[in-house]
C-alpha cells in the first residue's frame, strides 16, 4: 500500500478494487437472511466481488477496498440496531451506499424513523437507494409475527446490481 493511503482512509476514497461490501446489524437473524440473499444474488447472478460481515462480530470493518457498500440493520422495540445506526455515522467517501432495514413497520414509517435521523447527523452520507423488508418478531421463543419477504430482498439486489453496475 503506498504512503498516502492513511491519507486517502479518512478521506474516504482510497477504493482499489470494485467491490462490494454488504454489513449487517442483527439480534434475531432476519437481517442476516436478507444480507447473505443480497449478496447472493450480487455473486451468483451478476458475478459482483462481494464480501459479507457481520458487524457484532467486525465494528469497523476497512472500507478502502470498496467502492459499494451496503448496509443492513434490524429494527427492534421501536429501535434501529445500534451497530448498524453506528456505522452509517461513518464517512462513506464517494462510495455508492444503499441501506435497508428489517422491520414490521411499514416502509415510509421505518425511513422516516431511523434513516431520516441518520441522514440528519451524517449530512455527507446520500444514499442511492433505501428500502425496508418486513421483519419477524418472536415472543418466549416462538414466532408471533413473520412478515419476512426474501424474494422482495432479492429483487431489490437485483434492481440495485442493474443500478451499481451501469454507475462503474
């Protein structure tokens, strides 16, 4: 790596490679199902280089690599995953972001919610697309409520790769 890359790390534009970065915040797993459905459709479908994390298990996962980052959070007692709220403070660069969020409210609900707060503090971060995918709600171990829907997740990857790929 050459001497200027620290520089460029907080800058946010060091990007090497085109690829993409799909993270998660998750406490139940529904936002881990959506995110490895994404990134599978981005690897199988339209042969993206596509790296998945966990963010309870990598915080800050390096950015520099990336030139599209999506970032996944689930919502849960009226609160976006702290993890994934966190990571959206970051400087995203000139990086292409798309956010979506597992949720059982309804859509223009959730963004205005939780994106639209994030969007207030982060004035850098624009996001090309954002979405919300019902989420499931379990209660003494069993599920109450399941409004999950991995083919609408995996249209919306679809219509993003279309997206990001004619941007390149």
């Amino acid at each position: 790596m050459h001497k200027n890359a620290d520089i460029n790390e907080s800058l946010g534009n060091d990007v090497s490679e085109d690829k993409t970065l799909v993270v998660y915040a998750t406490k139940g797993g529904t936002t881990q199902e959506y995110a490895n459905a994404i990134a599978s459709v981005l690897r199988d479908e339209f042969k993206m280089q596509v790296d998945l994390v966990d963010l309870k298990k990598n915080h800050h996962p390096d950015l520099r690599q990336y030139r599209n980052v999506i970032v996944g959070s689930g919502v849960k007692m009226q609160r976006m995953h702290g993890q994934g709220a966190r990571f959206l403070e970051k400087d995203f660069g000139d990086r292409k972001v798309a956010i979506f969020l597992s949720s059982l409210e309804p859509k223009d609900d959730a963004i205005k919610k939780y994106i639209d707060k994030i969007l207030e503090k982060n004035t850098k971060l624009k996001p090309i697309v954002v979405e919300v995918f019902g989420g499931r709600m379990r209660f003494l171990g069993r599920t109450s409520q399941d409004k999950t829907d991995i083919e609408k997740a995996k249209k919306w990857a679809q219509d993003l790769a279309r997206q990001l790929k004619t941007e390149s």
